[in-house]
C-alpha cells in the first residue's frame, strides 16, 4: 500500500518477476485547483479510480493506466496513460529517474471541461466538439538521496505540452506547463 498524498491511496495486488499490477482511488484533487491543469478551465475532478499494470526489465518500467475520473458536478470519463520510465542508482546513496508518459482521454471527459453550462460561460474551453483523443504530453526527472535506512530527500522537474484537442483549447493560449518539486520521505 502506497500512500500518494493525503487524499489517494495505491494497492499493488499482484507482483512478479519484472511485473506489477494494482488499483489506485483518489478523493478531491483539491478543491480549490492546485492540483489541475491550470490552463483547463470548468468542473475540476472531484475523485476517480482505476487500474495500472507495470512491466520492467533491467533499469527501464513501462506502465499502463486506465482510470474514470469523476467531477464535482458528476460529469465525467476515462483516461489512459502510458508511460515509459529509466531509474539508475548513479551513486551509492543517489537515484535518478527519467521518464516521459502520453495521455488519452474519451468524450465524457472532455465534455466535462469543455461545458457549455451557463455557470461557466467565459471561462470554458473555446472548444466546443469534445471528440476522444489525446490529452497531453509529460517529461520530467526526479533525484531521490537516500539518508541512512528509513529518511529520503528528492527533487523533481517537468514539463508537460497539450496535445490534440487540449492543445488548441487552452484559454491563455499557452499549451505547456512546467512544474517542479521537492520530497521528503520515511520508510517504516
């Protein structure tokens, strides 16, 4: 059981030789849009659940997610993600990972952003045709050094670019994000 953050969790129910599977679960996002694509505007996703399947071989993990991400207002739809991952222990106590993950989403999410629902009217996507496709584009590198047995620290960069639909969709006309962070960790 992995803990994400406060409101999400992570199962893993089957492990193997070079293969992993499980079930995650989120509750709010967060409410207040800290944790979403700030150039999205409409009905944030309130929680969602899903499935993941992982792969690896050597230093090199490809993973499959399909989840169904729910809004406040009850609207909705499914994601998939596939993502391609290379970790390397380059020192005795420093990790490095670089990856890159590409997103689809169907209808019944895009239609979920791009609403034509009065209450968001001026701050909804110009587009209107919520056609299935892809969502968007992510890269990003962390470091994580181990402190003794139990305490890690991290940093992470990325970035990602909107693709398809998305892409042509965003209000500010910036069709990139970048995002970074630090971590703190305890194992027990």
């Amino acid at each position: 059981l992995v803990l994400q953050s406060l409101p999400a969790f992570e199962a893993e129910i089957v492990r193997g030789s070079g293969f992993a599977a499980g079930v995650s679960a989120h509750t709010p996002y967060d409410r207040h849009g800290l944790f979403r694509d700030s150039n999205l505007k409409g009905p944030a996703p309130d929680s969602g659940m899903g499935a993941y399947g992982s792969f690896s071989l050597e230093d090199v993990t490809l993973t499959a997610r399909l989840g169904q991400q729910e809004a406040n207002d009850g609207t909705g739809g499914f994601v998939a993600d596939l993502g391609l991952k290379w970790a390397s222990q380059i020192m005795d106590n420093l990790t490095l990972v670089i990856g890159s993950e590409i997103s689809w989403a169907d209808e019944d999410y895009f239609q979920s952003l791009y609403t034509n629902d009065r209450r968001f009217s001026g701050t909804g996507l110009r587009l209107r045709d919520a056609s299935p496709g892809l969502k968007d584009l992510t890269v990003s590198g962390a470091v994580t050094y181990s402190i003794g047995d139990n305490w890690t620290v991290g940093g992470l960069v990325g970035a990602q670019r909107f693709l398809g639909n998305p892409a042509v969709s965003t209000t500010n006309g910036d069709d990139s994000e970048y995002f970074g962070g630090l971590s703190l960790g305890v194992r027990f």
